[in-house]
C-alpha cells in the first residue's frame, strides 16, 4: 500500500539534528529491524510520539523535541489489524515478543522474523504500538528504506530551519 500523511518522532533534543537518520535505531537492533540495519521510526499520531518517546515513564518525562514529517511511501504492509497481519503471514504474538530482554539474553528477538520475510519486498511496515500505556488507537510507521524515490519520500517539516545543524547546539 501507499502511505500519504503527516507522521511524528519525538526525539532526544541531542539528536534532533540528524532528523533522518535511522542510524540509532541500528546501533543495537530494536523491535523490527536487526542491529546495523538503520531504520525509521514514526507514530502515526503526536500522542503516539509522546507515548514511544516516553518509554512507560509519561509522569516523568524528559525533554523532547517533536518534529512532524510529511511522508510518501509506497510498498507499506498494514499489519496494524488482523486482516493485514493475516495476509502477510505475521501473528500479533510475533510483533509484541519482548525483543529487548531477548537482546539483553543475547537471543535474537522474534520480531525480527517480520523484518526477515518482509524486508525484500516491502519498504516498510505499520504496526500497533507496543509502548507501555499505548492506546489500541496509536499506530506506528517503521521504514527501512526511505528517500529512495519519488514515490518513497520522508520529509521532516521545519520550513523556518528551527532543528539545530549539529550537536553543538547543545554546547
């Protein structure tokens, strides 16, 4: 499918200047993409962002940077429902195994078998957020690969030039 709207990242201000970047989500691997693989992810909704970013800690929660991003990409699996999942072979379970205690055991993560039958094929999915105090609403676009075409293009809206350059803003 083609996904054609707004999405958000609520990011640590540290890095708000490499908005693009899938790069951290590579540095260890997280919940669909295996480590040294970069990919990007983006909540379908503001509150979405501010839920992931918060990591079950809302009451406590530390300073972010919330950019909006307009997105345009083909190649989409909707796994957000039952139907999607169904006709591309995934399980709800699959999706929600506690892929960073397996991390933490050094096992590979089960969620990353979405990653390993879809990945040729699709330039992303759109999953249900697996973040503590998600509500069922609250949907997450994850890509792994991004500006690539004219039909697969993530643009971080910011027409002032507000996000810093580097991380020397923070000096």
């Amino acid at each position: 499918m083609r996904l054609t709207q707004t999405c958000y990242r609520a990011h640590d201000p540290r890095w708000a200047f490499s908005p693009l970047s899938g790069e951290g989500a590579a540095i260890r691997g997280a919940r669909f993409n295996p480590k040294d693989v970069p990919a990007l992810y983006l909540a379908l909704s503001i509150d979405g962002a501010v839920t992931e970013a918060a990591q079950g800690f809302g009451h406590r929660l530390q300073p972010l940077t919330i950019c909006a991003y307009d997105v345009d990409c083909d190649g989409i699996a909707d796994l957000g429902g039952e139907t999607g999942r169904a006709a591309h072979g995934v399980t709800l379970e699959e999706m929600s195994a506690a892929w960073a205690s397996d991390l933490s055991e050094g096992k590979r993560p089960g969620s990353w078998g979405v990653y390993d039958r879809l990945h040729g094929a699709m330039n992303g999915i759109i999953v249900p957020s697996f973040a503590n105090g998600a509500r069922a609403e609250f949907h997450n676009l994850v890509l792994w690969r991004w500006n690539t075409g004219e039909t697969n293009a993530v643009t971080v809206i910011d027409p002032t030039g507000r996000l810093p350059k580097n991380q020397r803003s923070w000096e």
